[in-house]
C-alpha cells in the first residue's frame, strides 16, 4: 500500500514513521481487514451507528437473530465507566464534527484527547506516538486503575 493511494480518505498525515510503516506493510500483520473497512464504508453510507450489516436478511439473522444489524445506543454506555477519547483534526475517517457527535450521546463525559495536526494513520505510525498519545492513555489507565463496575 502507497501512501498517497488513500490520502483521500484518510487525511494528510503529519508524523509518519516510514521504517515502522515498512515493517508492517512487509510483515505478517495486517492493518485491518476487507471486514472493516466495508463496515466503516457502511457507517459512511447509512449515518447509522450500528453492527456489521451482513448483506441479507437471513444472514444478519443467524448473527443478530434479526433481519437488521442493531443499532449501538451510547446514551446505554454506563456512565461509570471511564472513557478516554482520542482524535486528530486532519483525520477522515473520524472526523472532529463526528468525535463531537459521539462524544455528546454518550451518558458520560469522557477523557478526550486533541491532537490538531493527526490523521487517521498517524495514531499508528508516528514518530512521535509515545508522548502525544501512549503517555496521556497511560496516565488515564492508571487514574483509572481501581476502576470497580
């Protein structure tokens, strides 16, 4: 995979890794599946927040056991659950307009983290990803750490 084939969709990446991006488009891993991404091409589609549409009826039934994928309401997330929320201002896929969407159906206020000049793959691949993400995550996972439901 090229770059610049899915800059489109996924935004102008600020902090690329080159050599980390190399060792995972040349090893055994994948970084996600025709699965995910035709479930993320569904979301797009519908506006609807919901589970992996299967693409019969009969087939959504021996899943869901209805014809319908079904809906996930966040306003049900309990609200004693800590939530950490994580976003870049150049991302496509998860847009701030749509983080903020997310964040207000929730029945709770989350943790949320800002990074303006991330996209989408630059939560995997930047050069800088320990300090501008992994460090505040595990400073939220240890406030949290006592966590009782």
């Amino acid at each position: 995979m090229k770059t610049r084939d899915t800059k489109f969709l996924r935004g102008p990446n600020c902090c690329i890794d080159s050599d980390k991006v190399f060792r995972v488009m040349t090893g055994p891993y994948s970084l996600t599946t025709y699965k995910n991404l035709d479930h993320i091409a569904q979301s797009m589609k519908s506006q609807v927040f919901r589970a992996y549409d299967f693409g019969s009826p009969n087939a959504n039934i021996g899943v869901y056991q209805n014809s319908e994928p079904p809906t996930y309401h966040l306003q049900q997330v309990p609200n004693t659950i800590p939530l950490f929320v994580v976003y870049g201002g150049h991302d496509r896929l998860s847009t701030p307009t749509d983080v903020d969407y997310f964040v207000s159906q929730l029945s709770t206020v989350p943790e949320v983290l800002f990074h303006p000049l991330y996209a989408h793959l630059d939560f995997i691949f930047s050069r800088s990803l320990g300090l501008d993400i992994n460090l505040p995550l595990l400073t939220f996972i240890g406030k949290n750490s006592n966590y009782k439901e």
